[in-house]
C-alpha cells in the first residue's frame, strides 16, 4: 500500500512541474531584461592587470599611460604587488597616502612653524583607520557597498601631486578608476578628483549609483564620550543658512535637502567638502556607527549617481584643519587662498551664539587685542573679564536701584490691585498711571539683565571653543592648557564611583570656582525679609553645588571667566550694597540691620 501511494505521489508531482512549465513559460528575453533592471543583484566587478598603453581618455591631461584589461582575459595571473605607503608634506600638515586603494592613511596637522610635528600638539584627522574603513575611500555603487581594497598604479606628478588608477571588470565592461589629490604647501585645503573612463561608452550603472565616496571615520583629537564639552556635528550650509547636528553614538541619516557643501566638525577642528557640481551627488548619509574598539566614527558618504557616456571628472575641494575664522574666512575671496576659490562661506561651519554672534566677534577682537601685549592668554581672559564688569556696572547699579523704587512703589501697587481686583484693564491703567508719575519703567530692572546674559551666553561659547586656548599655558604645573581642565594631582586606577565623575583627576579651579559663587550669591541677596524664602536659598546655595557637578572638567579657559567675573561681582556688589543702604536711608525704606516690629507687637510691649 505504501508502495503505491509514493509512486502515485511522484506521478503528480510530475504533472504538476510539467503543467507549471506549459502554463507559465519562460521567456529568454524577459529574463535578460529582468537582469538587467536589478543590476543591483547581479552585477559583477572585477579588478584585473594590464600592461600600459597609450590612449586617449580623461586621464590624458594626467598621464599618458592607462591601465587595459587584458592579462586576466588571457589566463595569467595578477601578480602580487604589496602596500606602498607615500608621504606629502606642507607647511600645514603631513599626509600619507597609500596604494590600497588610493586612500589617506595619515592626515596629522597642527604641526610646529617648521613643519614637522610635536608629539603633543599634532593631530590625527585621519583617525579610527581601519582595512575596511579609510579616509576618502571608494566604493564602487553605493555606501554599504565594501571599499576597494585593490592595489592601485600610482604616478607622482610632483611632490604635491599623486595620481592612483585601476582597471576593473564592470559587468564585462573595462572601467578605469582614477584617484589623483593635489595639495598646495601654504592651504589647509586640497583637491580630490575622482575619475572613471569606460571605453565602450555606456558609462557606469551598479545599483543605479557609480561609486560613493566616504570622509575620514574620525577626525581628531580623539574624541572622549565623557567629555560633554566635545563631540561631533555634521555640518550642512544650504546657500542662506547652516544647519548644525550633533551626531550621537549609532546613527545612520540620510540627510534630504540640497546644500552647497557639507563636513563634520569637532571643538577645535573640522573637515569640509565642498563638490564643485552637488547636483551629481544622489544621496547623502551621516554615520556615527561603531566599527572597532567602541569608537564610534563620525563619517559622511556622497553615493555618486550612474552616468552614461565614456569619461566623468569629478572634484571636491576638502579643507581639513582648525575650526578657526581667519583659517576659513580666505575661501570667501579668490586671492586670499591658494586655489582662487570665492564666496564659499566656510565661515558658517563655525560654532557661534547665531544671532548675537556679533558680539563674539568683539570679544574676540577685543581678547586678540590684549594679546598683542600681553602674552598669556590666561592674564588676557581676566583683564577682558575685568574691561567688562566696569563697563556693565552703570547697567548693575541702575538694576539695583530700581529694586528700590519697586520697594516704594509697592504699598500704592497693592492698594490699586485691591481697589480695581474685579478689571484689570483699570487695574492696568492705574499702575501705567503710577509707573509715569514716579518715574520708573518696569522694564528698566529686566533689560540690565537679559543685556548681562547675552554678553555671559557669548563670552560662555567663546571662551569654550575658541581655538587659540589649545595648549596655551597659564600656570605652569597647575593650568598648563587652558582648553581643558587644570590639574593638582592624578592617578590611573579606577576608583569606584569616584573615577567616573572626576575622571582621575583632582582639580582645584571647580572648588575655588564653587567657593566665590556661594559667597557672590550671599552677597547679592537684596535686603529685605521677603528675599530669604526656599527659592531665593536653593539659587544661593544649590545651584553653585550643581554648577560644581556641571563645571568640574570644563575647559579651565572658560573656569577662569567664571571664577575672575564671581571675584569682580562680589566686589562689585558689595559697592552697590553701600550705594543702596545710603538710598534706602534717603528714601525712608527699612534696611537689614533695622528689624522691624509689627504693629501689634508694638501695642503689647508699650502696654
């Protein structure tokens, strides 16, 4: 019985592929056609060796030789031909390239006025490097496609100039791929040219995308996940307005607007690219993922789309180097740069307040000036903070003073909320009315202030970013780099719960810091019983011992306004106190050494 219900099985199963097949036949055509719409799927690159030849092709304005395909085809095998690794050195920084791929390995700035580097001061923009993630790497098609990691032919035009080329079979197709970089001795900024010549003419279509091109995974100083002061922005400038976003650890976007030109930037440091046609340019992504050692990089991919014909040139121009404006503001005018470029605006990848960053741009004129005869930057900071507070001081004083009219003010103000509690369209119009015939705007005792925090907000972001303060000494031993924390002593164990938050670091700034905030705070306390309530003390005393948490590894640049602006406002208000005990006085307001009695108080003791 089992014997004759297996081969009724197979009898159907037969009818079943034969009737398939009758039904629905193939059609050799429809499937070519199939293929090569999702080229995506099948599409076949393969790199092979040649011997040079003469030819003409887009190549020929760089060399007169092209790599052809041929040795592959003819059965010989590529011979072996290991890593060669090529150094360019500017006065701006020293670059190594290398023949895998046609990539950069190395990118170090900052060097000394030699040009050669300081092992403490260069940095790394060519950072997180990896086999398979390199600064300015190719793929062929789109981002998530693999790098080339094939060896490339390379001609040194000059010792500025590098051209890499290899030939590779595109879907049968000969391609030549062609990397060639050109950097000038006296600019931060080089140019890329990305080159592609199919000799048949139909161009390059994988994926619908010619190749992508990826920025370094990381630029430099290592960046410290801890470190709140730091971290990493993918820049975009649209043609009238920039656009800043902090890149979190993990990420993956697309960013779907036009823009001009686009980069990532760090505190002190910054790599731009700038297409000279973005319109050729399909999709743009930003990456934060994690490759290796959990290091996340900060990354951009350009997925290039496919074009038809025979040749295609493309340039980037990619400034690499400070986040510094008198180092990107030469890009707005062709002879101020090396390369004749204008109207790039480089200047808006900079950190700034936006609307007030005007007067970022006086603080920094004004700190610059000091500088010219003053050396340190740590005395340069004080004496601006200094300038500052005597220049506000008119504004703190009449701040002060109209608390006072207030005080006066205040029996007449509450006997107008009384008499007119039921409309207050009269109750608004009387206290206009008292407001005229006293003299006193209201807003007089807010515009002080909010001018204050506009001048602290900017002061605040200048002293935090401003690129000078890197390893600018004030205190040997104690402030060594004014762009980080100062330091009294450190240790490399971790020591629970301790490590995490000091980072093994005792520092003294944050303590002195605290300690003038609380006597400040105390000090500014207005006299009067009604200004001793629980909000009045947590702002005493509970803010300054967050601010301890908050400031601790903050740039000792920016420590050293906070504490030299605390030491001037305790001075300061302790002259403003005086001028207002003399006013009260005058005004026949009650001070804090007079303890007033209420009324009934008073009955019972004269009983």
């Amino acid at each position: 019985m089992e014997t004759k219900n297996t081969i009724i099985a197979i009898v159907l199963a037969v009818i079943v592929l034969v009737g398939w097949n009758f039904l629905f036949p193939m059609n050799k055509n429809n499937a070519e056609q199939q293929a090569q719409q999702t080229v995506a799927e099948e599409t076949t690159v393969e790199a092979v060796e040649s011997p040079n030849a003469e030819t003409e092709s887009v190549f020929s304005s760089n060399t007169s030789e092209m790599t052809e395909a041929s040795e592959e085809e003819s059965g010989v095998f590529e011979e072996y031909k290991p890593e060669e690794k090529f150094t360019v050195k500017t006065q701006k920084a020293e670059i190594v390239l290398s023949n895998k791929g046609g990539d950069i390995v190395s990118y170090i700035i900052d060097l000394n006025k030699d040009g050669e580097k300081l092992e403490k001061n260069f940095i790394q923009m060519a950072d997180n490097v990896s086999d398979t993630n390199r600064a300015f790497a190719l793929s062929i098609g789109r981002a998530e496609d693999q790098i080339v990691n094939d060896i490339f032919d390379v001609n040194k035009i000059d010792d500025k100039t590098y051209l890499f080329t290899k030939t590779y079979l595109v879907n049968g197709q000969k391609v030549v791929f062609g990397k060639k970089y050109t950097f000038k001795d006296d600019d931060y900024m080089f140019k890329l040219e990305i080159l592609v010549h199919n000799e048949s003419g139909k161009g390059l279509n994988k994926n619908g995308f010619a190749y992508t091109l990826r920025t370094s995974p990381q630029i430099g100083t290592r960046l410290d996940p801890k470190d709140r002061y730091d971290n990493r922005q993918f820049i975009v400038y649209t043609g009238s307005k920039n656009k800043k976003t902090v890149i979190p650890s993990g990420q993956y976007k697309q960013w779907e607007k036009d823009y001009k030109w686009s980069g990532i930037g760090g505190k002190y440091f910054e790599e731009l690219i700038i297409p000279t046609d973005v319109s050729n340019i399909k999709n743009t992504y930003y990456s934060s993922k994690v490759e290796t050692n959990d290091y996340a990089n900060a990354q951009i991919f350009y997925e290039r789309e496919a074009f038809s014909g025979t040749d295609i040139n493309d340039t980037y121009y990619v400034y690499i180097g400070p986040r510094n404006e008198k180092d990107v503001e030469i890009y707005n005018k062709a002879e101020e740069n090396s390369w004749n470029l204008s109207g790039l605006r480089l200047t808006e990848s900079l950190n700034t307040t936006g609307f007030f960053s005007w007067i970022e741009i006086i603080l920094k004129w004004a700190l610059e000036l000091l500088h010219k005869g003053i050396s340190n930057w740590g005395i340069c900071i004080i004496l601006l903070t200094l300038i500052l507070k005597l220049l506000l001081f008119p504004l703190s004083k009449k701040q002060s003073l109209g608390t006072l009219k207030m005080q006066k003010l205040q029996p007449q103000m509450k006997a107008i909320q009384t008499k007119y509690a039921n409309d207050q369209q009269k109750q608004q119009a009387a206290m206009a009315q008292l407001y005229k015939e006293a003299g006193y705007n209201p807003a007089s005792g807010c515009l002080p202030m909010i001018f204050q925090i506009i001048i602290l907000w900017a002061m605040y972001n200048l002293f935090n970013n401003y690129y000078e303060f890197r390893g600018a000494n004030f205190i040997t031993g104690w402030i060594s780099d004014l762009s980080k924390g100062d330091v009294v002593w450190s240790w490399e164990k971790n020591i629970f719960l301790i490590s995490g938050f000091t980072g093994n670091t005792i520092r003294l700034l944050p303590v002195i810091y605290v300690i003038t905030q609380l006597i400040s705070g105390k000090i500014t306390q207005t006299m009067g019983a009604g200004q001793t309530n629980g909000s009045m003390k947590f702002m005493t005393y509970g803010m300054p011992l967050i601010f301890f948490f908050i400031f601790y590894s903050a740039p000792s640049g920016l420590l050293l306004y906070w504490l030299t602006s605390n030491i001037l406002q305790i001075v300061q208000q302790i002259v403003i106190n005086k001028i207002m005990a003399e006013k009260k006085q005058e005004m026949g307001l009650a001070t804090n050494t007079q303890k007033t009695i209420p009324p009934k108080a008073k009955n019972k003791k004269s009983k």
